[in-house]
C-alpha cells in the first residue's frame, strides 16, 4: 500500500491482479480511510436538502476511484476515471519497483509513454515540424460560496493561479503586478498558448533544429485531448487526440460496477489488434 500523504489514511493499492493469455490483467484502487460518503435527499420539490453521511461497513474501506490495466510484453493499455489516472498508475508502479523490490535504483527514472499513432509519427518524419502550439487555461478553477442567500450551491469561479500565470509573470516583470491581480476572483478563464517555431527571419535550418522538433512533437502525446496542436512544413495540421492510441469501449455494468471480467478481454483484444495490425511492435 503506497501512502498518499504523511498522515497514511489515504493510499494506493493493487486490489487484484490475474492472467489472461499471457497478458497481466489488474485493477488500481484509491483507498481514502477518513472520506465519508455523502448523500442527498432526493427531492426535486424541496427547497433545502438534508445531507448525510453514509458510514462504512466495518472491515470494509472506501475506494475512491479505481483504474484498470493490461500488461502485454511492454505495452499497457488503461482505463482511467476521474478519480484516478494514468499519471497515479505511473508513480505507483515507481514506488513499487524502486522503494519495494528494489529493482530500479532511485536516481532512475521511471515513466509509462504514450505511443503515438504510426500514420502520425510517419507523417511528422516525413513532412516534419514547422511549429508547435501548446494550450493550458491561464487561471485555476475553484469553488466559492453563492452570494444569493436562497441558494447553497456554490460558483465556479477562476483565480490568477497555476503554470501560465507563473510564466506570464516572470516575462511581464513589474508589468503585471501592476494589474494586482493576487486576490482576484474572475467570472470566466483564458487560454494561453506557446508557439515553438524558427524565427521568421531564419532562412535556413539545421538538422539537428529540425530533428528536436520532431522529437518534441511527439513528446507531447501525453498532453491531454488538444492541447497540443503541430503545424507541419506541408501546411497540414495534426492535433493532440492524433499523437497517441486511444479506444472507445462499450463498458458493461452490473449492479452499477462494471463487469470487470470484458472490460479486461476488451483491452486485451484491442491491444492485440494493434499488434497484428503493426500499430505497436511485440
């Protein structure tokens, strides 16, 4: 169990794991000891609502969220949810590997990669990089208290908080403290996108320039949805969701817990279409 945290309530774990034709089938879970469910009343004509906590079995414990993944020579399909993702499986199996067996030392890293599309690597090999885009909102979400007394449901509102915020302001300087946005509660969210590309005035390139391009775009598949956005020399866009190998899979329920048992043959069939269709290697 991988501790989330000092205080060791919360924590990682590899609830089960098992083998299908020589794959390693297994399931992640997020296990928090001090959540407490909570519930509404359900009832649409009310004009408060009762919220309780929902207590938990003795001997049972609260899983948060859960992930599941095939292991098939070195490639790992995933199926994430919003409460655990690819990123939570990647730092677990690093503890894993590196702080309980020992088999990796702890200056190595360790890091699960997004394959790319093969029509997509081919075509950036082949027309290469002439710029690349990369998208992130300029201000943090958050939550705060509805100022209408009548109603409890909270605001999403945004901050001047989070990556590109940093960014701007070391390249703004004393610009941008001028504008005090520090305790700023705004009503909508920005986008700021990077662009990487040759000066204008470059006539020329040199290979290597050209190589770290290619390179760098391909990098970027682990960039969720589209955030990332590549112009080639051809004048052909190519978009995030192209850079990796991504699935649709109809997921069976029963008594509101998916039926793990297809949802494992699903990942397992699908990565072994694309091996026979030459999509991975293995």
């Amino acid at each position: 169990m991988q501790a989330d945290g000092p205080s060791a309530s919360s924590f990682r774990l590899i609830s089960y794991k098992g083998a299908k034709n020589k794959a390693l089938i297994a399931r992640l879970n997020f296990v928090d000891d001090e959540a407490v469910p909570a519930v509404l009343d359900k009832n649409p004509k009310a004009q408060t609502l009762t919220l309780e906590a929902m207590s938990v079995p003795t001997g049972k414990q609260l899983a948060v969220g859960s992930l599941y993944f095939v292991v098939v020579d070195n490639h790992v399909a995933i199926v994430q949810g919003l409460g655990l993702r690819a990123a939570a499986l990647e730092d677990h199996l690093a503890w894993f590997l590196r702080d309980c067996c020992s088999l990796i030392p702890k200056t190595v890293g360790f890091a699960l990669i997004d394959e790319p599309q093969k029509a997509t690597k081919e075509k950036i090999r082949k027309s290469h990089v002439k710029s690349i885009q990369i998208g992130k909102p300029l201000l943090e979400e958050t939550q705060i208290a509805n100022p209408d007394p009548q109603k409890t449901n909270s605001l999403t509102k945004f901050i001047p908080s989070g990556p590109m915020i940093s960014m701007i302001k070391d390249i703004a300087g004393s610009a941008f403290k001028d504008l005090q946005l520090e305790n700023s509660i705004l009503d909508g969210n920005l986008e700021v996108w990077i662009e990487i590309r040759y000066p204008k005035r470059t006539r020329s390139q040199e290979l290597d320039a050209i190589k770290l391009l290619d390179n760098l775009a391909l990098s970027l598949r682990d960039l969720e949805g589209d955030e990332a956005r590549l112009t080639l020399t051809d004048g052909s866009i190519v978009r995030g969701h192209e850079l990796k190998l991504s699935s649709v899979l109809n997921v069976q329920m029963s008594g509101k817990l998916v039926v793990e048992s297809l949802l494992f043959d699903q990942m397992h069939d699908w990565l072994a279409e694309l091996a026979k269709n030459g999509a991975i290697t293995g």
